[in-house]
C-alpha cells in the first residue's frame, strides 16, 4: 500500500467547527454593535430632550427659539413665539451648547449627529397625521433603530404617538431600509 498524506476525517471536522464558531461569533458581535447603536440613539432622544426642557426651565425659551441669546451669549436670536419654526431649528444644538446641555461644537448651522451619522434637526411642524408641534428629526437611521426608538419611547406604531415617521419601520422588510425621516415630538 502507498502511504498517501491528507487529512482525515475527524482533522476536517475540527477545522470545520472552528470556522463556523469564528463566523458565529463575528455575527453575534456584529450583533452587539448594532444593539449598542440603537441603545445609543434612544439615550441620544431622550439626552436631547432632557436637555432642551433644562434650556426651557433655565432660560424661559426654547432653545433656537430664545430672543435673549444674542445678549447672553452673542448667538443668534429665535423670535421667542415658542415654535422652533423659520431659521431656528439651525440654532438650537448651537444654544444648546452654549448653555453647556450639549457637548461638542455647534457652531449656528450645524447640526447633533446620532450614531449613524445622520443628522439630528430640529423643527416646528405637522408630520404624518400628527398635529403640528416641535420635533427633532433624526436624518437617515435603518429602520431597526427607529423602530427601537419609537418603541422604547412610545407606542411602537409609525403613524401615532409622539414619534412619527412616513415608511413603515414596523415590518420586518423595512428593518435595515434606512428611514429618511423619524420624528420626535416633544
């Protein structure tokens, strides 16, 4: 008999096993990163409100909206009428920061981003059946993560409630289509 060299069998099944755990766990920490990008834009929403009641409560405005800005911090002053509608929404992550609520740099114009790199604007008006109110618009997120936001801050359904979008972020054939538009009112 030859003597042929190869691998057996059993060294297959071993190489085998680790290749699919090494693919197992790349998958599951893909998974993890998306987990923690979708935690991250919830604790953004809720941060940013949070920081925009503080401004109101601190200062007698609505940040973007504040007519004394100007005086206090020689930033650009909204027309003070309680609606960041106009020119305002560019204002609001900028007073924000001067108010020291935000951290980063925010010059008027720019804009918070969230963790999937869109923008986070701000704006007064009526967005898919909801009444016309304040609202920061979080720009181009996947529709997983919008759809995480709304159920983790309120009813889960796309057409009602505080956060309102115009795709359907609930079906499962949207989860990674990237919503141009989810709206949060506050």
């Amino acid at each position: 008999m030859k003597n042929y060299k190869g691998f057996t069998l059993v060294e297959i099944a071993i190489v085998l096993v680790i290749i699919g755990l090494l693919i197992g766990g790349i998958l599951r920490g893909r998974t993890f990163i998306e987990n923690a990008k979708i935690k991250n834009v919830i604790k953004s929403a809720e941060s940013i409100t949070a920081s925009i009641y503080a401004y109101q409560d601190r200062y007698g405005f609505l940040p973007g909206d504040d007519n004394t800005a100007n005086a206090r911090w020689g930033a650009v002053n909204g027309n003070g009428n309680g609606n960041i509608d106009g020119t305002e929404p560019q204002n609001v992550a900028n007073h924000l920061e001067r108010a020291g609520l935000v951290s980063g740099s925010y010059p008027s114009g720019q804009y918070i981003k969230h963790k999937y790199n869109g923008n986070i604007q701000f704006g007064y008006g009526a967005v898919a059946g909801h009444p016309a109110g304040n609202y920061m618009n979080f720009i181009n997120l996947p529709g997983r993560a919008a759809d995480a936001l709304d159920k983790s801050l309120d009813d889960g359904i796309y057409t009602s409630g505080k956060i309102r979008s115009t795709t359907d972020y609930n079906s499962g054939a949207n989860e990674d289509t990237i919503i141009a538009s989810t709206v949060f009112y506050f």
